[in-house]
C-alpha cells in the first residue's frame, strides 16, 4: 500500500505514513516553500503551553511538532496512530512519551489534557466528528483545541495559482524529494475535499466545543481553528 484512497481506511493511511516516516519532514519543508516552519510556531503560540501544563498533540509523526510545547515546561505526549512515524520520533526524540493511538479512539482517561491540539492530521480522520469527539473528551473543562489544517486561500485568484500547484507542481516535486510521490498525490487530493474554514468550525461547535474562532495563515492555505471546552 503507498497511496490511501479518499475514504480513509486506517490501515491505508497508516502504512502510508509509515513509508515516508523518515524523510516526511524534510519533505513537507521543501513542498510547503519554508512556511512549514511558520506554520508550526503559530501553533505553539495559540497553544500557549505553560510549565506544568498538560498537552496532548494528536497526528505528532516524529514529534517535530511537539518540541515548542517541552520547550515551554509543558508535558507533552505525541499521539499518533503510524508506527513508522513513531520509531522514527523515538529516535530522534528518545525523552518524550511517544504514544501509538487512534484519534476516534485515544488511550486516554476523560478530562487529563489542559490543551489539545491536531496539525494535518484531522483531515486524514476517517471519521471527523468522532475525533473532534474525543479530544472534547480528554480535555478538562476549561481546557482548548488548536487545529492546524490545510484551507481554502480566500482570494479567488490566489485560490486557483494554489489549486493548479496542488495538482501539476506537487506531485513532480514530491517524486524529487519523497521516499513515497504517491502518497503527496494523496494529499493533495484530500486538501483539496477538506472543507472551507466556516465549515470546520460549525463542526467543532456540534462537537461540542465552545468559543470557536479560526485564522487564516498564508492568505487561507492554513486555518488555524480554536475552541475550549466549557
């Protein structure tokens, strides 16, 4: 298996993972034009992690983008369901708890997480809702989400220049620098299904979450989500 079909089978996506475990962060660098990188220091500053906080990042792969939350004094445990993404976290990053799970299943006791938080990982959920579910569940009253996801840029223009890069310069990029090109045809195609940013906030608030607020990053490309549990 090296490329998962849009309904999301978790045994697919999974091995997908697996196969470009080892260079996926180099690979998401190189694709992403360097704004990767600033993606992921706007997740740690809407996180807002504090020492003795409790954090739970959910779709952690190598544990890359849990590093800003230890760094802060936080426990952070990186969850994610690809072994091979795991192994490879683990040896990197031999100190931190990183910890096999299924986002519509998480081993963890209700209410234990002061922040939850998901990057580029929610889309590739089989079933959404149930995983927006689940972090409302392991997160205390009080607690917040932060989700960072792939969006739809929202100047018309700037929405077809990103679409055509999805769809003509990724692949061939991904041949160049990825272990596994097929899997990027993948995410490409899941970006571009994954729904706009009203859409996905109405689907926290059924979720339960309260106070849901989003910003765009890179002119839409990347939405970052928020909400609290009451």
């Amino acid at each position: 298996m090296t490329r998962a079909s849009l309904d999301k089978q978790p045994h697919e996506v999974a091995s997908m993972f697996d196969d470009v475990a080892a260079k996926y962060d180099l690979t998401n660098d190189v694709l992403s034009l360097g704004q990767a990188r600033l993606w992921r220091k706007a997740v740690a500053r809407a996180v807002d992690a504090r020492p003795g906080d409790r954090v739970l990042d959910l779709a952690a792969g190598t544990a890359t983008s849990s590093l800003p939350f230890a760094e802060a004094g936080a426990t952070v445990v990186p969850c994610d369901f690809s072994l091979g993404m795991l192994r490879e976290g683990k040896r990197r990053h031999p100190e931190l708890p990183l910890t096999a799970g299924d986002a519509t299943r998480l081993p963890f006791a209700d209410g234990v997480f002061d922040a939850v938080t998901i990057s580029f990982g929610l889309r590739n959920v089989q079933d959404t809702d149930a995983a927006l579910r689940e972090l409302l569940r392991v997160t205390r009253p009080g607690g917040r989400v932060v989700i960072c996801e792939f969006s739809h840029p929202t100047w018309a223009p700037f929405r077809t220049v990103y679409t055509e890069y999805l769809m003509r310069a990724l692949p061939p990029a991904a041949t160049a620098v990825s272990s596994n090109p097929d899997a990027y045809v993948y995410l490409a195609d899941s970006i571009r299904a994954w729904p706009d940013q009203p859409a996905l906030a109405a689907r926290l608030q059924q979720a339960g979450w309260s106070r849901v607020a989003w910003r765009n990053l890179t002119g839409g490309i990347v939405a970052l989500h928020r909400g609290t549990r009451a």
